[in-house]
C-alpha cells in the first residue's frame, strides 16, 4: 500500500470519523471503499476514444490465411484450439 496524506474540510473530516465508527471501519478503510467505488462507477473510453483505439490497431495483425476475412469463423476457432 501507499501512504498518502489528505486534508479534508472540518465538516467532511467529522462526518467522515462519525461513519467510520458507526460502520467499526478506520477512517482510511472508509476512504479505501469509497474511492473503489469511484472508480468502478467511472465511465469506460468515449467513443471517439474506442475509434481512435481501433484505428490504432486495425492492420497490424495478419492470420498469414487467405481466407480470413470470409472464413473467420474457422480461422478463430483454429487459433483457439492451437492454444488449448
């Protein structure tokens, strides 16, 4: 873990102590939780973003198959079982 410090306004830092021992947490697993749940509540990559990803990537791979993108059902199911 990190240590970090914050500084937090009188009312949040007493609110904050008051629900941290209402809930038997220390402040900071209090803090912990909450900014986990932050994040998972984040909104993913814009689509602009996801455009921009696919370009970034689009052409750099080649199944070295000439039939690949009319058979590339075959051609998935081919990669996945040289893996296993």
């Amino acid at each position: 873990m990190v240590r970090t410090q914050i500084q937090l306004p009188e009312a949040q830092a007493e609110a904050l102590k008051a629900i941290a021992a209402r809930d038997h947490l220390s402040m900071a697993e209090l803090i912990r939780v909450a900014l986990e749940r932050q994040l998972r509540a984040a909104p993913g990559p814009g689509p602009r973003e996801r455009v921009e990803r696919a370009l970034a990537v689009a052409g750099r791979f080649a199944s070295g198959r000439p039939d690949g993108s009319t058979d590339h059902d075959a051609a998935l199911a081919d990669a996945f079982a040289e893996r296993a």
